[in-house]
C-alpha cells in the first residue's frame, strides 16, 4: 500500500521516496531544518508558509503530535520531506499520529528520501523551488514547480496573518503592546503574556495611526514569512511609529524594522534553519544556543554580509544610530541590533524558542524593561 | 579568555587498570588532553598505572610515570616534578578520587598545584551524594526521595520513608559498585551493608526507586565565561534500574516532545552551573516519567565520562580535547570546529543518523556470578554502530558485539522468552527480538520491559521484517556534527543504507592501508589491542601511506578521527569490512594488531582478493590447528606437553590413559582460555566432558596438565627471514593460571642464561618455521629441566605494550614497518633490550569484586579485566609497586592467615617464616599450622568454617586478617577457599592463591620495609641508548 512518489526540484534534480499525509502534490521553496525535535511547531511556524520542508533529523514523528505544540492554528508548510516517518498516536503525550494529522491538514508529505543527499544539493546550489508529487509524469511536475511564484519579493505576511484585530493576554498587569501581525508564533504570545503583557495583535496592513491608536506602551513586530523587500506597506507603517514608541522585532519583524531604518536586507544562500546556531550577545559576551527560521538577512555597515568582529558596530539610519547587539558565530551575519537614538531593539533569531533552546527568553525581559524605562 | 600564561607545566593523572565501569574511554581522553596541551606548548606529566594505554606511550607526555595511582606515589612525582597545575577530569573516578585526596592531605597546597577543570568544592558538591542533593534542592531540581546513612540501623529507620524496593548507592564508587536493587527486607539489609563496606567513606543512599522511567544522559560542556553547550543527548532504551553502562541507549534521545527535551536541556545547564565546574564536560543523568512529565535529577559527573566518550564518537564533538583547551583559558567560541574548520566549538552538534551503543558482558566466565542487570555496572565492554535510521544503527550494534556464542533464544519458547524479560539480562534484547519474531505483542513486551513503546514497535518491525531498514544501496556518510549544513572536512565515515545516495569519501590519490581493530573490549581482548592499532596508524601514516582505521569501539583512542587519515566505524564482520574495502581499495589490510577478531576474517578477505599485509593467513591455521602445529614442533624438535584430540566421551576417556594425568582440557578454538579446566582423574574428567562435549563434532583437546611448572612469554618480531626476540616474561604465577591472568616479571627472575638462551632459539625457531611476518607470541612452560611450548600465536599479543615500555622499543610501530616491507636489519634494534638495570612487573587485575557469587580464584580461564605495571630497580620492589597499583596493597604488618593443600605445604613454610621475621602473627588451619611450627614456625590454630567461631571468615570480616594464603583444594563453590578468598576480596584483603605468588608478595613486603619506593619516569629509564631514540 506505499505509494511511490518523488521530490523534483526547480533544477531537474529528483528523490525518490513514499507518499504519506495528505494525496496531494505540493509545491513551494524548498528548505530545511536541522533541529532534532520539534517537527510539530516548525510545520505549524506561520513563518513556513510557501516552503515545502525537509527535515535532516531521518525520524519525525515519534513522539506524535499534541495541541500544547501547535505555533498556530494550523500547519503553514506546503508539504514535508522526511526520511523515515512514523505515525504514533500512542506516545505519552500523542494526542493524534503525525501522519494522520498532516493528512487531516491537507498537507502532502514523502517518506524514504534521502535528506542528507537533498541538503548537500540546497547546501551548494542554494534554496529552490520543488515539490513533492505522486509517481505520475515527470512533466506535469516540472510544469508545476515553475508556475510556484519564487520566495523573492513575495508578500506571504497577507495570507497568514490577522485580519482583524485580536487581543492577547486580556487583563494583564503589565505593558499594553501592539504587534503587527505577520504571522506571529504562539511561543512569542505566550511569552509575553506570561509577562503580563496585554497585547493587540493587529494585521499586517495596519496603518501607522490605527497602530497608535489606543496608545500602547511598544510596538512589537512580529516574525513571518515570505520576501521582507516585499512588504513596503509595513515599513512604512513601521517608520510611522520609530521614535514615537519603542519598537521590538522577531525574525521578518526584525527585517522590515531594519528596512524602515534605512537598511538593506537580502536573501541568503539556503537560509538558517535550526535549533544549534551560536549566537554572541554583544552586550553581555555570553553566547546563545539559538532557535532560527529565517532566510532573509539584514547587510552589515559596510553593506556586506558578515561582521567580522566581535564589535558592535554602528550604522547610520535614518532615525540615528544603530548599533549590532548580536552576531552569528557560524556564519558572521547580523542577528540583531539596538537603536540608539530612539528606543528599539531587534533580533534576527527566535528568543522564544519552540521549537529549540530557552537560552534568549531573557530578551523578553530586557524588552519589557526598557518598554517600563520608556 | 586567550590560554594561560601564568601556569608551564600541567600533570594529568589516568584512570588506571581497565576495570568494569573504567575503561578505554579514559586513555581516548587523556591522549586527547596530552596532545591539545603539548600543541598549546605546556609540558605534560601523566602520571597511570597502565602500560597498554596510549597515553603512557613516552612521546605523549613530557615526563611518564607508570606509578600506582595512590596518594604517596604521585605525592612523590609531584614533589619531583613539580607541576603547576593538576588537571584532575580526564582520569574518570580515579583521578577525581586521586584529587580530592592530594587536596585533603595538604599536598597540593604544599607544591602549590593549582587544580584545573574542577575545584575541589566542585568534584565535592558533585560526588558526596548529600552535598549533591542539597546543591539540586537549593537550585530548585527534584531528586527521587532518599535517605543518607552510615550504618545499617540508620538505614532500616529510612526505609518506611522511603519504601521498598529500594535504590541503595554507596558513595564515591565507580559504577555504582556495590549498590544495588533491594526488593525485600532481607536484601535491603544485604545491599546496605555492602555498599557501606564498597563506599570509601562507608556513606550509602537511599534512594526511592523510579524503575521504568525513562533515562537520559545529557553531556554539558561549561567555559570560563560561563557558555554552555549541550554536545549530546542520550536515551537509555533501558529503563531506570539497568545501570547506564549496561544498557543499550541511542543517541540522539527519540521519544522527548521538544518542549520536555528543552526543560531537560535547561536542568542540565541548572546542574552544572550549581555545582559550579568551571570549564570542561560533565555527564548529568535524568529520570523521566513521559506519562507526567515529571523529572527527576540523578546524578552529575564533573568529568569526563564513558558517556562523554561515546557523545564524542556519536557527534564528532571531540569533547576530552575541548575540555582540555578550555582548563587553560580558552573559551568555546575561541576554539575551532575541527570538522567544519569554519565554525567555532561553541554551538550543539546535530546529527543526521542514529547511533545505538551496545554493552558486552562477560557472564559465562564467572559461574555463579548473578547475572542479573542491575544499579551496579557488569558489561566489560561496548560496540557503537551508526546508521541512517534506528534499525539500522540497532541491527549494526548487534552484530558489533561479535558474541562468541550466539544468545541460546532458538532453544527457548515464546512464554519462556517474554518471562525472561521481566528481569533484565545480559541476554535481554535477543530474547525480546525472538520473542517478536514469535509474534509477541508490543504491549506484552512492555507490561514486562516498561520499555518504551516507540522503541519496541520500532524493534518488532526490525524483527519481523529485517530486510526492510536495508533496502536502497550502502554508501558511507560523513560524521559532521551538523547535518551537511556545512561542508565536512575530517574523514569520519559511517556506512548506511539509503535510495539514490553516493558515497562522501574523498579518497584522494595516496595508497592506503587498512587497520582492523579488535571491536567491543572483552575479558581475553582489550585495551592492548587498540594500543597496537594506534601504533599501526601511526606507522602507516609515518610511512607517508594513509592509514584507514576500521573498529566499532567508541571507547578507543583508535577511533579518535585524529588517529588515522580515514576512520570509518562499522563492525568487524566480513560483509562490514569488504563494504569498506571497497571505496578504500587499500594497498593492503593489517590484521595482526586487532587480536582475534580480524584473524576470523583473514580467509574470508583472503578469497575476496582483498590484499592483507604481514603473516600469511596459512601460518595462522598452523599454529591454531593442534595436529599441524603438533607436527611443525616435532620437525623442529621441540616439545609440546603430551596431548591428544578427542571427539566423543568414550575417545576423551582412552586418550586421557595414553596422555596420563593430570590434565588440562579444553575444547578446539577457544580464546582466554574459555571453559578451559584442570582434571586430576577419570571422575574430574567425565564429569567435564558431561558439561562441555556437545556432539556437534567440534574437537576436545587433553593435554598433559604440567603442574608447577614456570610460564613464560615470549613477543618477538620476525620478518621472514630474521627474528628478534624483544622481551621475555617469566610468570610469577606457576602454569595453569592463564598469562593473561598472572603476574610477570621482565627480565626474567629466576631462569638460567642457558634456559633463557634455548627459549630464545625456540622461540625464533618457531617464529621463523611459522613464516610470522611481524609480530608473534610464544608461551613456554618450563617444568623441571625441560621447555615445553605451550602455544604460539602469529600476531599482536596482550603483553606488547608492556614489553614495549619495559624495553622501550615500540613493538608494534616495528611490526607494522616489517609488515610494510622493512627488514629487521633496518629498523635499528637494540641487540640486548632486556639489559636495563630495571625490573618490569606486570600484574592483572581481577573484576571478582563486582560479580557476587563468582570464586575468587585464578585458573586457566582467563578472568582479568586490566592490568598494571610495576618498575624498579629490584623485582621486589616492583613487584610491591605492581601489587599497590593493582589494588591489592600489601600490608606492612598485622595477621596473615596461612592455609594451603598438602601438596604446597612445605613450600608454606618459606612464606610463613619471612612473614614471621617481618613480625606478622600468623594464624593458619590445622595442617598447614602443623607444618609450619614443624620447622620452627610459630602459628596459632583457627578452627575450620563448619566448626563453628571465630573461625577465618569472622575474622577477615572484623579485620582482623591483613594477608590471606590460601592455595585451592580443588575449586567448585562454597568450599572453605571459596569462602575464604569471598570474604578477602569482599574486605579487599590481598589474598594470594599461589605459593610463588605468595613469596613474591611477603619479598615485597620486606622490600618496602626499606622505606617509600623511588617514582621513575620511563624517559628517564631509556635514556640509554639503543631505546626510545631507536624507536623514532
Ligand atoms: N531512584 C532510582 N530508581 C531506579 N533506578 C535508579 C535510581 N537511581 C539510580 N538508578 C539506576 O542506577 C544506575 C546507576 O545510578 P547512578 O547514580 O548513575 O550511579 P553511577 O555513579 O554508578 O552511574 C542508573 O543508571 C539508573 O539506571
Ligand atoms: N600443558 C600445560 N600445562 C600447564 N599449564 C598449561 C598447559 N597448557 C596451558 N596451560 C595454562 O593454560 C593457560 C591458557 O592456555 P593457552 O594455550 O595459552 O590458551 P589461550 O589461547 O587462552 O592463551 C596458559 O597460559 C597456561 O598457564
Ligand atoms: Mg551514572
Ligand atoms: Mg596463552
């Protein structure tokens, strides 16, 4: 009863493997994560949407899945790719089988692909388009993987984010946050909460004044996926609050801060994808075991893409002086920065985990302490 | 942080003689240490007592003291070398022990040695369990419920607390020896006792059980500035109850949720922060209940560990090197990725395939040794396999553990076969595969296993289908610590089986030979082994060749990816080793170094035209086949002991009148002397054939049994045409106590010139009709006057590195040259290498004392697990060093209780007398008191164990007695010997089984009456020439 069907990617290059989940092609970016657990909250990270996922780690789905990992109400991946893949519904904590959920969730999925083969191929010829496809004829595949639009200059934030206005952590004690909406992680809303935080979370194309409205304490911006290049409605909301209100920011939320700075973004090899990328804090020199998704960057100073040292260097923005709070040791890029002029801070990666590491939660803090220093 | 400047020399101590829960792990990451620390220009001093590690090799360290490791010998190497810093991590328990004891008694202080690695308030907080606890509490972890005490009464006043069964862990012991699982009152109060007795500071804890919940490792590193890492996570497959070092586990963990994996990572940097080590690996176990989500902490090591070791392997995370740069100021981010090269050491690796480890026992050379699995660690040895997915790794691991004798499941029925999982042994997951095989539900395997169901469906998929995980073409993966997010470039393969993949290796353009190692360590095949495999890469590199290693041993320093140019880590099997072969297309395969494992392929390779280096595959089948080998010493006009061949009782029963007792028996084809035995008469041998001749036509060998005679070994280096005898051993021990298990002394003590002269040409004589190309061991027993050659066996033997360091030649680095094509006449030896004016004594080290039940007694059967070294001037000394070093310190003074057979009585009397001049009070059974006050002996009289109180057991067990003589009247258990050596190991009461083992000791004694023996370091015993330079 295995259904034989293959991975076809933009450039011809085929994997041979089993159908399971959903009987549907699929077709997007095709990327991959080398975190080791955590396949529920990376399929269901809004910031996955267009991509069809692989996963390196060669068995998913062990431990089942269960409502407590979900990121969002449902999987955003356009399919997924796994070397072997179990369904186990009755693991300690399952509440569904991963297969049969992914199948209930319309999303495609092979099984029985060499991933390791796949990531070396992305690895050296960069991310492209693919797709997963039933055995069927090679031709209509490829027809399909080109007519999938390319991850540059695409606006996803539309599509997974709010569309109307939703208010988190009702009734807190602490900062009232307005978040713009891109398509945000539950980890980060939890995070805040916990907080005491009450946050508004707002759609994408919010306009600067609505955003300010009720007169938050901050303005948070949220992670997401897609082409920040293609989202100038938001930066120039984003510019319409710089300086009037502490600006924070997550992964796209990070990018698009830095574009309405003034800064260049642009796309990376084959992206961060993971949940063991080093992370240096500029501030405290403490380095982070980090969570990332992201495969946008934002340019150093000089316009190129690695920072070299260990130094905060500056940039000249267009609301004053920026300064890098956090480099990625594995490849030197910018993954987050500290305005000086107005108050904000950014970071590239994902301090709230899920999956991944606990060791950036205290950015949450620092966060919430400058909104109170305001 | 960049290195420090402000310390130049740093000692390093090593764990000593392989013992069950110490083994080979410890000289992978000492060497590691020793060599980062020479690259970052400090000088080394180790100090072990091990002369098959690689780090006692001379060029790894600066000065090299093979010294007991006890306060006093390495007080006196610091006094001498005065180091300035003590890095205390990388010598497992012993060294951690060693440590805190150099600290206490003021020693450090006094040469103002700065510990490295961890403080001293560090390793306490860590390993006194009650500090430990209370650090856990106060930064807010959870620990099952337990109780500390000192005594039994205070043990019995926790129990209600805590509850039976119950965990009992005595403190400060290795493996947790002496623990145990208490079900019942009655073991409650046997454990305790015992673990009171097996603790160094008679502390023991109570621990409310959590048997089945899950285990986890997790290995932290920790730098200077506060940085952690998690390098590993590993699952025991086993659950809690099964020591971690006899269950099977996988790495990375499987069944975790990433939430609940993240809290175990947050409570792994919680512990070793609290504890507070610095810089550097620590091992922090878990107990997980996945219903709940409940965590409970175990334990800390603050060192590196046989996990960390196996962490290292299953990453390619060289944990012992890091930790080893960051005691000297470096900090993570400081220190490179070598596997990357681009990436810093500060990130957690992540892994694209899964890696089972797979213990290996040794139960069937210990009767009546409880076989049960338990707190208390009892494998001797462990297989690592990788594979692309879990079966894969699991069905590679298995076959890695070469078991000489495949699990006896098939005889079993499925209800016996699910019963015998209720009690976890050694046999376990054979019989949990046959049970599936046989239909057995998941659910049935786990109401009795409380195993993890994830695991058990993934196991009866592999049983009921075990061609599935294989499917696809075999290729070989690089080990990369990051899942191909980065480009590869060190040389660490594993093969696994996927659709539409192509091999990783770069093979470049240099011919390349291949290395087979010796696999998982056993009783019979351990560390010397891998010693003489490293010695090989290292050769072969020298030899401007790429040296390829092949093992599946995660303990070793062999596969340590620096050893060699290519390491590829697979199992030792033909189908394995060919699979290697052919991306290598080596030059030529050596399997002389890997003892007996690589031998069983040679005819196999052989016929596959693989092209194998040094012996013929011929002489090999010459020397192991006794009616080929009988023949081959008669037209050289040697003497073997009468023997003869039997395939049936009846043909034992009439070869034993032709051979005449009494005799050794043996079947064909064994090694370490398995199921070997001593028969005096036609009984003792019916009643050996009734349990060891199966008619599967597999031949019985009887030889002439010479009693009392002298063994002696022989390694020498022959290259076809010239052999050249490197070192001769005399046995301290008479023949009939394995050589493996048996003291021996360098040069000779007490043979002739003339013997030493016929046991040279014999031995070269046979080398030379043998056709040995490298290297060759020869055992002789000299009985009277004549010289009767025991065995031959045409490849790497145990002794080498002993021999190598007594003489300080480098046999194995020689072999492998001759192998590679040189003359002896080129390699520069010395023409005397036994003339040095010091004595060498290698002594073995017995496990008895973690096997309760097992007789304490030395045989045929080889048993020992390590072994020590011992150098002097004079044999006595050496001797009394080799004996401290072994475990068994001599006593300077007390009550030696004397009792021997009749047949050794007279030779009791020189022992009871040099005791008496020494001043001991000796105390005896009545006959051997009898012989001994016949010659002027005076002995008091003790009653025999039936015949009630005080007899020798009571007074062993109230310490009483400080040395016990005590020859065998024919073993077998619950004799009065048995007993008495029980008791004596149990006390840790040296107690000497052999007369000539006996005089030795009480010469050693009265040697160490002259006052503290001097430490030597090997640089400086070969500074003549013709030694160590020769080698280079
Ligand atoms: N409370 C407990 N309940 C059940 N099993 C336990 C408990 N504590 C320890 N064990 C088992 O005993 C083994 C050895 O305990 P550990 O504290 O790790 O001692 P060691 O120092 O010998 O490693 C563990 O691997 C675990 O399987
Ligand atoms: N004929 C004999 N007389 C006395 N002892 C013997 C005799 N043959 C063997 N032994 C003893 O048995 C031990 C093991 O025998 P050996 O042939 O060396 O087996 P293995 O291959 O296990 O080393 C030897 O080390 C020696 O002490
Ligand atoms: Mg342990
Ligand atoms: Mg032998």
């Amino acid at each position: 009863m295995s259904r034989p069907g293959f991975v076809l990617l933009e450039d011809g290059t085929r994997f041979e493997g089993d159908l399971c989940g959903a009987e549907q092609h699929g077709c997007g970016e095709m990327v991959f994560t080398t975190g080791m657990s955590g396949y529920q909250e990376s399929v269901t990270d809004p910031s996955f949407a267009g991509q069809v996922l692989a996963f390196t780690y060669p068995l998913i789905g062990n431990y089942g899945v269960s409502g407590a990992a979900m990121e969002s109400d449902r999987i955003h991946v356009n399919g997924v790719v796994m070397r072997e893949a179990v369904n186990r519904d009755d693991a300690p904590a399952a509440e569904q089988g991963w297969l049969d959920w992914l199948a209930a969730g319309g999303v495609p999925a092979i099984t029985g692909v060499d991933t390791r083969s796949l990531v070396r191929h992305l690895r050296s010829r960069g991310s492209m388009r693919g797709g997963i496809f039933a055995a069927a004829d090679e031709e209509s595949a490829r027809g399909l993987v080109e007519a999938e639009p390319p991850m540059d200059g695409r606006d996803l934030a539309k599509v997974v984010g709010t569309r109307t206005v939703v208010h988190e952590g009702v009734g807190g004690d602490g900062p009232r946050v307005a978040a713009i909406d891109t398509g945000i992680k539950r980890s980060i809303v939890e995070q805040m909460v916990q907080r005491g935080v009450q946050l508004d979370l707002h759609p994408p194309d919010v306009t600067a004044e609505d955003l300010l409205a009720g007169d938050p304490d901050a303005v948070f911006l949220a992670n997401g996926p897609g082409d920040p290049a293609a989202l100038g409605y938001v930066v120039e909301t984003v510019r319409g609050v710089i300086g009037k209100k502490p600006v924070f920011g997550i992964c796209l939320g990070h990018q698009l801060c830095c574009r309405a700075l003034g800064l260049e973004t642009f796309k990376l090899p084959f992206g961060h994808r993971g949940a063991n990328h080093p992370v240096k804090d500029l501030e405290t020199g403490k380095i982070e075991i980090t969570s990332q998704n992201h495969g946008f960057a934002v340019a150093a100073p000089d316009g190129g893409l690695r920072v070299e040292e260990d130094e905060p260097v500056r940039w000249e923005t267009d609301f004053g002086v920026a300064e890098l709070s956090h480099v990625n040791l594995y490849d030197r890029t910018v993954e987050g920065l500290r305005l000086l002029d107005v108050p904000g801070a950014t970071v590239q990666y994902h301090p709230e985990a899920g999956p991944g590491p606990h060791d950036s939660l205290y950015l949450f803090d620092r966060f919430l302490d400058q909104v109170r220093a305001a | 942080m960049p290195r420090r400047d402000d310390i130049r020399r740093i000692m390093i101590i090593g764990s000593g003689p392989i013992v069950i829960g110490q083994a080979a792990e410890f000289d992978y990451s000492g060497v590691q240490a020793c060599k980062v620390l020479r690259e970052e220009g400090y000088e080394v001093v180790l100090v072990n007592s091990n002369p098959a590690t690689i780090m006692t090799d001379p060029e790894f360290a600066d000065a090299t003291y093979v010294e007991p490791l006890l306060p006093g010998p390495v007080a006196a190497v610091i006094e001498k070398e005065r180091p300035d810093a003590l890095l205390p991590t990388l010598g497992g328990q012993t060294a951690l022990n060693l440590a805190k004891a150099l600290a206490e008694d003021g020693t450090l202080e006094r040469y103002g040695v700065e510990l490295i690695g961890a403080d001293y308030e560090a390793i306490d907080r860590a390993e006194d369990r009650e500090r430990f606890r209370e650090t856990m509490e106060a930064a807010g972890l959870s620990m099952p419920a337990s109780a500390i005490a000192t005594s039994l009464e205070e043990a019995r006043l926790h129990l209600d607390s805590v509850g039976l069964p119950a965990i009992i862990r005595p403190a400060f012991t290795l493996g947790g020896r002496g623990g145990g699982i208490a079900r019942s009152a009655g073991e409650f109060d046997e454990i305790v006792a015992r673990g009171l007795e097996a603790s160094p500071i008679g502390q023991v804890l109570i621990d409310q059980s959590v048997l089945g919940w899950g285990e986890f490792e997790l290995e932290v590193m920790r730098d200077g500035a506060d940085n952690c890492v998690i390098v590993c996570s590993i699952e025991n497959i086993d659950p809690m109850g099964v020591h971690t070092g006899d269950s099977v586990t996988v790495a990375p963990q499987q069944t975790l949720p990433d939430e609940l994996y993240q809290q175990l990572r947050d409570q792994a940097l919680t512990v070793i922060r609290a504890v507070g080590v610095e810089t550097g690996g620590s091992n922090v176990q878990f107990a997980v209940n996945a219903q709940t989500g409940e965590i409970l902490v175990i334990e800390m090591n603050p060192r590196v560990s046989r996990s960390s070791a196996l962490a290292s392997k299953a990453t390619g995370f060289p944990i012992a090197k890091i930790a080893a740069r960051l005691a000297v100021g470096y900090t993570l981010d400081e220190i490179p990725n070598d596997i990357t090269e681009v990436t810093p050491a500060s990130f957690e690796p992540t892994i694209d395939y899964v890696v089972v480890k797979w213990p290996r026992f040794a139960f069937e050379k210990f009767e009546g040794a409880d076989a049960r699995l338990s707190t208390h660690m009892k494998s001797v040895g462990e297989a690592m396999a990788i594979g692309r997915t879990f079966k894969q790794a699991f069905a590679k691991a298995m076959r890695s553990r070469e078991l000489d004798s495949p699990a006896a499941t098939s005889k079993m029925s499925p209800t016996e076969l699910l019963d015998s999982l209720t009690v976890p042994g050694a046999d376990r997951f054979d019989c949990l595969m046959a049970a599936f095989a046989g239909g057995a539900s998941v659910d049935e395997v786990h109401q009795r296993t409380s195993i993890d169901r994830w695991f058990l469906e993934e196991l009866r998929d592999l049983a009921l289908y075990p061609e599935t995980p294989f499917e696809g073409e075999r290729t070989f993966r690089a080990v990369d610590t990051c899942a191909a997010e980065f480009e590869a470039r060190t040389p660490y393969f594993y093969s696994g089986w996927d659709t539409g993949a192509v091999d990783e290796v770069e093979r470049g353009e240099k011919p390349s030979v291949m290395i087979l190692g010796a696999g998982p360590n056993r009783i019979g095949q351990g560390i010397e082994f891998d010693y003489c495999c490293v010695h090989a890469a290292m050769t072969v590199r020298e030899s401007g060749r790429d040296a390829v290693m092949v093992n599946c041993n995660p303990e070793t320093v062999s596969t340590d990816y620096d050893t060699s140019d290519r390491l590829y880590f697979e199992p030792l099997t033909l189908e394995d080793v060919l699979a290697v072969a052919r991306v290598e297309k080596p030059e030529g395969v050596i399997l002389q170094f890997g003892g007996q494992t690589p031998l069983k392929l040679a005819a196999g390779l052989a016929d596959a035209g693989v092209p194998l280096l040094g012996t013929d595959v011929e002489a090999i089948d010459l020397a192991e086949d006794r009616g080929r080998f009988g023949r081959l010493l008669d037209e050289l006009g040697y003497q073997a002991p009468p023997y003869a061949e039997a395939h049936s009782v009846e043909e034992a029963i009439t070869a034993a009148g032709e051979v005449g007792f009494p005799l050794l028996v043996r079947p064909s084809y064994v090694l370490g002397g398995r199921a070997m035995e001593i028969v005096y008469d036609t009984d003792g041998l019916e009643d050996y054939l009734a349990r060891h001749v199966h008619d599967d036509g597999r031949a019985i060998y009887l030889d002439r049994f010479l009693e009392n005679a002298i063994e002696v070994d022989v390694d020498l280096l022959c290259d076809g045409r010239e052999a050249w005898v490197g070192g001769i051993m005399q046995h301290v021990e008479e023949a009939g106590i394995h050589s493996g298990d048996s003291a021996c002394v360098l040069p000779p003590h007490s043979l002739g010139p003339e013997m030493l002269e016929r046991i040279r040409t014999q031995a070269a004589g046979l080398a030379l009709k043998l056709g040995v190309v490298g290297l060759c061991n020869v055992q002789f027993a000299v009985y009277g006057a004549e010289l009767y050659v025991i065995e031959a066996n045409p490849r790497a033997s145990r002794t080498v590195p002993f021999v190598s360091k007594a003489i300080g030649v480098p046999l194995a680095k020689m072999a492998c040259r001759i192998m590679l094509g040189e003359a002896i006449a080129e390699l520069g030896l010395p023409d005397d290498p036994m003339g040095h004016d010091h004595v060498s004594v290698k002594e073995a080290v017995m496990p008895f004392d973690r096997f309760d039940g097992a007789d304490a007694l030395l045989g045929p059967e080889m048993r020992s697990t390590g072994e020590v070294m011992g150098v002097a001037r004079d044999f006595p000394t050496a001797f009394a060093k080799a004996q401290a070093a072994a475990g068994a310190r001599l006593p300077d003074g007390g009550c030696a209780f004397i009792t021997v057979t009749d047949s050794d009585k007279a030779g009791a009397v020189a022992i009871g007398q040099t005791l008496h001049d020494l001043g001991f009070r000796i105390v005896a059974t009545s006959g051997t008191r009898e012989a001994l006050e016949r010659m002027g002996v005076p002995a008091e009289e003790l009653k025999k164990i039936g015949d009630g109180s005080p007899n020798v057991v009571d007074m062993i067990e109230s310490g009483d007695v400080t040395l016990v003589v005590n020859t065998p009247t024919g073993s077998g258990a619950r004799t009065d010997g048995w007993q008495i050596r029980r008791a004596a190991v149990a006390r840790g009461i040296p107690c000497l089984t052999t007369l000539s083992g006996g005089l030795a000791a009480v010469r050693a004694i009265a040697a160490a009456r002259q006052g503290a023996a001097e430490v030597l370091s090997l640089q400086e015993l070969h500074r003549e020439p013709g030694a160590m330079e020769s080698a280079a």
